[in-house]
C-alpha cells in the first residue's frame, strides 16, 4: 500500500487501534484452509457504499474504536463513514455522519472514536483500490491474506467512480448498538455432546455477556459455563461463519468473519448470517447475551 499511485488516493495520518480493509470476503475458499473474512458489519459496510453509488463489493475501511485520520491526495473524492456513531470532522470541522462528505485535494478527515458500538466503516466514492487477493481486498487477521494493517504514511488509492449518482442522508436507516445481544441460535450439529441441561437452562435461559477477549475472529462470552456430557476428543471439522464453539472452559465463542475453517472443539449450534452477526460487531465488552432457539 506504500507505493500505491493514483490520480485519487487517501494518506494514512493516523491509522487507530485497528483499521482494515474490508469488502464482501473471500467465500468459496475454505477447501483450501482460506477463511471468508470480509467486513463484520455487512449492513453498515453495505449502506456505506449505497451512500456513495458504490457497487456493495467495493471495499471499506473498518475501523475498530478510535477511528482513523486519513489527507485527501490528487482530486477531490465523496466519502461517507457508517457503523459505530463518531464524530465526523473534515480540515477540523464538524461534517455529518452517516451521509456523503466531499473532501478537496489535501482534505484531512478524521473519524472519531465510536460514541457507542464498536466498529466504524468509511467508504470513498470508487472504493479502495489495493491489490485483491482471491478475489477479495480484504484483510483477513487470522491467515494473513489480503492487504496489511492501516500504518501511518500508507497510501491507499481510490478506485474509479461507477454510473450510480451519490445518494443522500435520507438512505440511513441503521439502528444503534445493541444494549443486548439476541442471538437466534439453530442447534446442532454436536449438541448431544452436552448435558440437557447445560442446553435446555443455562445456553438458552442463561445471561451471558461480551468478553473484552472478542475479535474479528470470534466473540467470545462469558457466563454460565457448559457442561459436556460426552468426553474425548473431536477430529477436526469445518467451521461456518456464526457457528457455536465451546472450548474447555465451557464458554460458548460465536465465529465472526475471520473465523478458522476447521475446529475441534463441538459446535453445540450456528447462529445463521443477517442482522443478529452485523449486531455482533457493535457488541462491547460487557453487553449481555442471548442465545434464542429456533429452527
């Protein structure tokens, strides 16, 4: 990303705690070992690009708390930032969230520290033009693929805009962070390597809540631990996006994007894709969490 060159491009002043690069992921992969990845809050990423005409695979920055501070470099390029409520300032003035921004050339935007939520997702007009790799410009933390981390003085370049106009304020329609987690939980496939009970009254009854542990890998959670009622080890099996794993200590961990594609560790259920795992990427620490039975 460092000898990136472009008649549009955007210079990395401060990259935050954790910022990526972040698309639709690379699925259709994990015969190979290769995770999915891609961004954790598909809604926010998706209205971000809608905001600007963007096709929804072009990709983002997803930020993770603190934002990120980003000079405009060639012509003037439309940004937008979605996700996790921030401040939203350009050449240090207060510019609106959640609606397109125009920045001129040499325009420094900073993004904010989340207000509430997590992660934050700002989109250009064109969408980041780094190097795809599977197809996919996502960073993917776990297996490395995809572009590095955001450092200070990286160049990033702007892709070249499609023939869908900007769209306006009026398009934001995403609900605020969760003050609790419900999780729509389908059972199985290992669920008979556990207690009835550790199934029946404290998964589905318990109050569980966020551990400061979670990452793009998995949410973790901690609660009221799960008993096993079949000892012995579990080959290795594949791992979906949402899928339930409980390690030893018994607490349940929900796979987010850069999940493995194996474990051995059952699977006591899957939450499916939606809205319930964009929520899970807004989730903070200490949040509480339900898991809800369904089909």
């Amino acid at each position: 990303m460092r000898g990136a060159r472009a008649s549009q491009a955007f210079e990395v002043l401060r990259p935050g705690a954790l910022t990526t690069v972040q698309d639709l992921g690379r699925p259709g992969y994990a015969h190979l070992g290769v995770p999915r990845s891609g961004a954790l809050d598909a809604g926010a990423h998706a209205l971000a690009n809608r905001l600007l005409g963007n096709p929804p695979e072009a990709a983002t920055l997803e930020t993770t708390l603190d934002g990120v501070g980003l000079r405009a470099l060639g012509g003037p390029v439309v940004v937008a930032v979605t996700g996790a409520p921030c401040g939203v300032r350009v050449c240090g003035r207060a510019a609106p969230w959640g609606a397109p921004v125009l920045l001129r050339a040499g325009a420094e935007l900073e993004v904010g520290r989340a207000e509430s939520g997590v992660r934050s997702y700002v989109a250009v007009r064109g969408g980041f033009a780094v190097r795809p790799v599977l197809g996919s410009r996502s960073t993917d933390l776990l297996s490395g693929l995809g572009p590095p981390v955001l450092t200070a003085g990286a160049l990033l370049a702007v892709g070249p805009a499609g023939p869908d106009p900007v769209g306006g304020a009026d398009a934001l329609a995403v609900p605020g962070p969760p003050s609790e987690l419900v999780l729509p939980l389908r059972l199985g496939p290992r669920a008979d390597w556990f207690d009835p009970e550790s199934v029946t009254d404290r998964l589905l009854r318990a109050r569980y809540r966020v551990s400061a542990a979670s990452n793009r890998i998995g949410l973790r959670t901690e609660g009221p631990p799960l008993t096993r009622a079949r000892a012995g080890e579990l080959p290795s099996e594949g791992m979906v996006l949402g899928a339930v794993q409980v390690p030893p200590d018994g607490q349940p961990v929900v796979f987010l994007a850069d999940h493995p594609v194996t474990g051995g560790y059952p699977v006591i259920g899957v939450v499916p894709p939606g809205p319930a795992l964009d929520a899970a990427a807004q989730a903070r620490p200490g949040v509480g969490v339900r898991f809800v039975g369904g089909r």
